[in-house]
C-alpha cells in the first residue's frame, strides 16, 4: 500500500506568522529593545516623535491617555481596553507599609545575591568577587547552598580555602544563616550573633546541635532527658528559637513578597497592562489600558518608499528587502496589539469578580478555552501570557498567568484556615477543614501549596508569625 502525504494539509508557518509570535511573546521592555534594534537598522522604518495614541494616532497630550479610546463604546459591564502609551504608566495610588494587607507588601526591588554582593563590595578582594557572585547565584530558594563548597572550589578552580573565606564573608551578611547547607547550620549560623553566656543561648545551641530532630517533632522530654535540662528551660529555649532565629534566611528577605523561583520578575517593577475601575462610574466598565513601548508613530518612511524609484540594480534589490521587512514589522506589531487587546477583553469580562474582590473569587479557566472563544489557537495564547504583568485597581501587579491559576482559590483557602487557627495544624488537618467546605485534595497538595505562600509546616510554625503571612479578608 502507497502513503501519501498531502501536503496542503500541513499547517504553513508564514513570516507573518512567525514575526507576529515573536513579538507577542515578549514583555514590553523587551519589545522596546526589539523595535529600537529594528530602527537602528532599517532604514525604512521610521518613529514619529509626536506623542500620538496606538490605535487612532490622534495626538496627545504630556503623559495622558487618548480621550477617545478610553471611553469605548460598551454598554452595561462590559470592559473598556485601549492601547496607551509606555510613558502614560504613573502609579494609580500610593500605597504604604501601613495601610498595605500583609499578602499585598511589595516585592523585594532586587534580587538577594545582590543584595548580598553590595554589602560585601568593600571586603571582596578582586579575585573573590566572581567567586562569591557564582555562590550566591546558586543558592535555593530558602537560601541554602545546593553544592558542597568542596565542589563549588573544584567548580571554580580555587582552593577549598579561598572557597570558606568568601563562604565566612558571606555569613557577616543580612540575612544572618544565608549561604549555609540547611536549616540546622541556618540556625547555629544565627546563633553566633547572640551573647553565648545567655542561658536561653547556650540552651538553644546545644538543643540545636544534639537534639535536632526531637525538636522538628517538639518533643521537650526527650530532649529534657538527652541533655539533662529541666523541661521549663527547654520550653524557654525554644520559644527563643522560635521568635527569634529562622530556619530559612531567604525568607527574612524576600518577607511576605516571597515569590517561587519560576515567578515572573517583570511583575515587580512596571506593569504591562492596568486594570482600574471606571473614574465616571466606579461600578460600572472597567478600564485596561495596554500599555505599548512607544508614545510616538511607527510606520514605514514615505521618504524611503518614494526614493525606491530612483535605485537600480543591487540597490534597488537591498531597498526592496529593507521595504518589505518594515512593512512586515509593523502589521505584526499591529496584530499583537490586537491580539492583547482581544484577550484582555475576554479575560477581565470573565473575571470582573477575581479582579474586584480577591484570589478566593477566580473563576477555573484554561488557556485552551480562552483560545476557542477568541478564535485563536491555544498557542498564541501561551506567548501572550508569558512574561506579562497586570496591575490590578487595588495597586496589586501580579503575573498575568495568574488568571489561569487553577489553585489559587485553594492556596488562598489554606491561608485563611492558618490564619485563623489557634494552635499549629497540620496538613492532614488542613486536608479534613477544606474537605468540609467541600474542596478534595491531597495533603501532598496542601504541603505544596503551603510551600509556594512561604508558610512553614505545623512543627516550625508559630502563632505569632502567621499575620505576617496570612491574607486578610476583603
């Protein structure tokens, strides 16, 4: 039997196409060095320094948003988007330390290694310096080293020595314990700052050192029993160890706006898209402004195309491409607006309530759905979530992926119930309360969805640190 592949049924991938992808996938930093290579080395394509709006190119005013694309044309609550330049983006509110819910602080402005390394920077030696940037980048999440400074040396090509002299630098850095093997050496690391003649010190260390996993498990008499101290004195230096030392330094960093690793960084600066509610009508449409990387006219320079006429040979072929691919550039920028614009739409039409009213209120939605409404395929929504970030009417800019976040309900759940209990539970009875509300899942989930909020397990958690953790209710 003969096959044969037909192959008009094969999927073409245009260059249309494919730019379009490209361009849809990025950030709009990243878009702003895309066009700005683009303009540096085609001469067809040309930017406008007038300020004028994406969509209509009327022109603006200084830092506003055009007055005729921002009050659409819907009806009822149904959301208005536009397009809007990069420089209109100016804080909605400003939003402080104390009047911020504690799941709602900022995110920490820079990331911990060099947080660290600036600390460090006038007892680095020069040949030190790559060094302890190359450990400090290959930290966890909590802040532990992932490798044995004897591999880190062989690594490096450096002697273990000049390895445990940066690894000491390191410890005489905020967060105290960073850059340890795990939570035991974290805790005596923190301990060292303490005047050892203190009892609860002395008491702490040894139990630290000698009665470790009595501890995890909080069982005082046995430790009481393997050191020969008596249980009340026990009691006092864990309490101290509890309020006072922390298992995992990353933590004291990074605070409430702790993030995973595979959190998008460009949610903590400038937002992509903002979400806010209507200034005519607060209960009424919401607006989404898209914010593009130019306040001025992209387009192909008429200059260029009517010179066209006057080249020859080789010339005119090279002119022909340098045409062609600015024409090219600017429909598949034109088409990832519109297709931002049309998913925006969708999505805050679908999620008015999550948008209004917190995580606990998201509506369970995937990106193949979402792509079968619009009419695009599940791909493109894919790159159009990625890497983007939204800012929501309360202040709050999370990664637009968060939409799709089928846990968050649940993990907002589990925040309340620790929030709201009166001595540590564990996971299994985290497991038994969310059932009672009627949400089935595992304790293997609950420990993971504990984990991404930062919340430490029953037998490290204290009553008096879970404020600072926990959500607050709208």
């Amino acid at each position: 039997m003969f096959q044969v592949q037909d192959q008009s049924l094969r999927p073409m991938t245009t260059a249309h196409l494919a730019q379009t992808m490209s361009l849809l996938v990025l950030s709009n930093a990243e878009l702003q060095e895309k066009v700005d290579s683009e303009l540096s080395t085609n001469p067809a394509l040309e930017l406008l320094e007038e300020r004028v709006c994406p969509s209509c190119h009327r022109p603006l005013d200084p830092k506003g948003i055009c007055p005729i694309c921002s009050l659409g044309d819907h009806k009822d609550l149904e959301p208005i988007v536009f397009l809007s330049p990069r420089d209109s983006v100016q804080p909605t509110r400003k939003i402080s330390y104390d009047d911020s819910p504690p799941d709602q602080e900022p995110a920490a402005p820079e990331n911990l290694a060099m947080n660290i390394l600036q600390q460090l920077a006038a007892d680095l030696q020069p040949q030190d310096r790559n060094l302890a940037a190359y450990i400090l980048s290959s930290l966890d999440d909590d802040g532990f080293l992932q490798d044995h400074p004897a591999f880190i040396a062989r690594a490096n090509r450096v002697p273990l020595s000049q390895v445990q002299h940066v690894l000491d630098l390191i410890a005489q850095a905020d967060p105290p314990g960073i850059a340890t093997m795990g939570p035991r050496e974290a805790l005596l690391a923190q301990l060292e700052l303490f005047d050892s003649r203190l009892p609860s010190v002395a008491h702490s260390k040894r139990i630290i050192q000698e009665t470790f996993k009595e501890l995890g498990r909080r069982d005082f008499e046995a430790i009481s029993r393997k050191l020969n101290i008596p249980v009340h004195k026990i009691r006092q230096a864990v309490n101290f160890i509890q309020d006072s030392l922390n298992p995992y330094p990353a933590r004291a960093f990074w605070g409430s706006g702790y993030q995973p690793a595979t959190t998008d960084p460009n949610v903590y600066h400038t937002p992509d898209i903002r979400i806010s509610r209507n200034p005519i009508n607060p209960e009424g449409a919401l607006v989404v402004e898209i914010f593009t990387p130019l306040s001025g006219w992209l387009r192909v320079n008429p200059l260029f195309r009517k010179a066209m006429g006057n080249a020859n040979g080789e010339q005119a072929s090279e002119w022909s491409k340098q045409l062609e691919r600015a024409t090219l550039f600017v429909k598949c920028l034109q088409q990832r607006n519109n297709t931002m614009r049309r998913l925006m739409e969708m999505l805050v039409s679908e999620q008015r309530t999550f948008i209004l009213k917190g995580d606990r209120q998201l509506s369970p939605m995937t990106r193949a759905e979402v792509a079968e409404k619009i009419d695009v395929h599940e791909s493109t929504i894919s790159r159009a979530v990625s890497h983007k970030s939204v800012e929501l009417p309360d202040g709050r800019i999370i990664p637009l992926s968060r939409f799709f976040d089928r846990s968050l309900s649940v993990r907002d759940r589990i925040k309340e119930i620790i929030h709201n209990e009166k001595r540590p539970l564990t996971d299994e009875q985290i497991v038994e309360k969310l059932s009672c509300d009627g949400i089935s899942v595992a304790r293997r989930t609950v420990a993971k969805y504990r984990s991404i909020e930062g919340i430490l397990p029953a037998r490290l958690r204290h009553k008096k640190r879970i404020p600072r953790i926990a959500a607050v209710r709208v």
